[in-house]
C-alpha cells in the first residue's frame, strides 16, 4: 500500500522537471494523476509513460494564468475521477535582469504566472476540497520567498506571495481538513535555470551541487502525504544550504 494510495493527484507544470519527477514518484506510491501544463506534447509523454507503467493518468492542457482554462480543467477532473486529494501547484517561470531595466509588463507576466496562477489553482483545489471533505495543496515557492536577490526582483516578490499566500490559506482552511504548504526550492538542475549559470549556482550552493527533480519530489511527496499530517501554513526550505548561509 502507498503513501498516496488512490488519492487523486492534480500536478501543475507536470510536463517536465520537478512536477515531472513527483508525479512519477506520486505514481509509484498508488495515487491516480492529472497533468497539466502548456505543453501539451511534453505532458501527454509523461502520462503515456505512467500509463505505461499501470497508473490511471490523464493530460490537461491548461494555461494556469486563464480563470475559465482553470475552472474548466478542475471541474472536467472532479466529474472524470470523482474527486481530488492533492494539488502539487508547481507551474512556474524565471525572471533575471536589472530591475532598473525591467518592464512592466515583463513584472506583470511573471507575477501573474508565479503568484496569480498560483492562487487561481489553490482557489479550485479548495473548492473540490471542500465538497470532498478535505485534500492537501502544496505551492511551489522558492528560497527566494524568503530572502532576497539581486536581479530577480519580480521573481522574488512573486515567490514572497506564494509564501505569505500558503500561510493565509492553511490557516483559514485548517478546520476544514485541508492543508495547504509550501515548497521552496534553491537551484534544481530544471529547464527554468539558465544553462550558463549552472556551473556557478552549484558553486554557490554550499553542498557544490545542484539539487536533482528526484530529490525535492521526495520533500513534495512528504508535503503532499500523512507523513506531514501535522503541519499547514508551512514552508519547507530544500536549497543544499544556500540560504543558511
């Protein structure tokens, strides 16, 4: 029997790197899983290869940023599979540059996908939650929800929302047997960091690497299971030190 045994997971940014990765991982502790992600031709690799390998899976081509597009995809999974258990909330983008230089609307996209498509999901998970009588929702923030760093300025303040977002809602949704936690990641070898910085972001880091998908899947799958039954509003840091620095 699995951790997530027969549990309904809904994954965000599952096409590729650490939603990729959990979802895999959900998958091999029993739970059923709905990818959804802009990329429809990654995605729908991904749930072929979990099909593959015995588990109920589906694709949703979804654009986290869209109400309707979000709305649509919770309400087709809940009729499809009856209910859900899990929201791993891990779409994302990057943002790098002098903050002088910034445009608005490059502040706005970045905030709208890294905040606002946050809070989009985490409102309809809730919603299927509360009909169902309870669930867990883990938000993908970062380290940099809690400290700061030159030239990443949208980035940052989106991440500090999704922090400040995850303690609001596991406070006000704690009676109703919903948890609700964030994820805060340091430099994970995923398509979002840069090629070129990896070599110097891994020497940053003070265990001279960079973390792998598979290892913060295995910290989203303790968020996202009983083995964290106690905890809500909470962030759990996995950076390989960088930020006790």
């Amino acid at each position: 029997m699995g951790k997530l045994q027969d549990k309904v997971a809904f994954i965000t940014g599952g096409a590729s790197g650490i939603g990729a990765a959990s979802a895999r991982l959900f998958a091999k502790e029993g739970a059923k899983i709905v990818i959804a992600d802009l990329d429809d031709e990654k995605g729908q690799a991904v749930v072929d290869e979990l099909k593959t390998n015995g588990t109920e899976a589906a694709f949703h081509q979804v654009n986290t940023t869209k109400e309707d597009q979000v709305v649509a995809a919770f309400d087709d999974v809940a009729k499809a599979f009856g209910q859900i258990d899990i929201v791993f909330n891990n779409a994302g983008i990057g943002s790098q540059g002098p903050t002088h230089e910034l445009e608005y609307d490059d502040w706005r996209k970045t905030v709208n996908v890294d905040l606002d498509g946050v809070f989009l999901v985490a409102r309809e998970g809730i919603r299927k939650m509360r009909e169902s009588g309870g669930g867990t929702i883990v938000n993908t923030a970062s380290m940099y929800g809690h400290v700061g760093a030159a030239q990443t300025a949208a980035y940052n303040a989106a991440k500090g929302g999704v922090v400040n977002l995850t303690r609001s809602l596991g406070v006000e949704y704690a009676e109703e047997n919903i948890r609700v936690n964030a994820l805060c990641p340091g430099f994970i070898e995923t398509p979002i960091l840069p090629p070129e910085s990896r070599e110097a972001l891994a020497e940053a880091t003070p265990v001279k690497r960079l973390g792998q998908p598979e290892e913060i899947a295995k910290s989203v799958l303790f968020l996202a299971s009983d083995d964290s039954s106690f905890m809500t509003g909470a962030s759990l840091i996995v950076d390989g030190g960088v930020t006790a620095q």
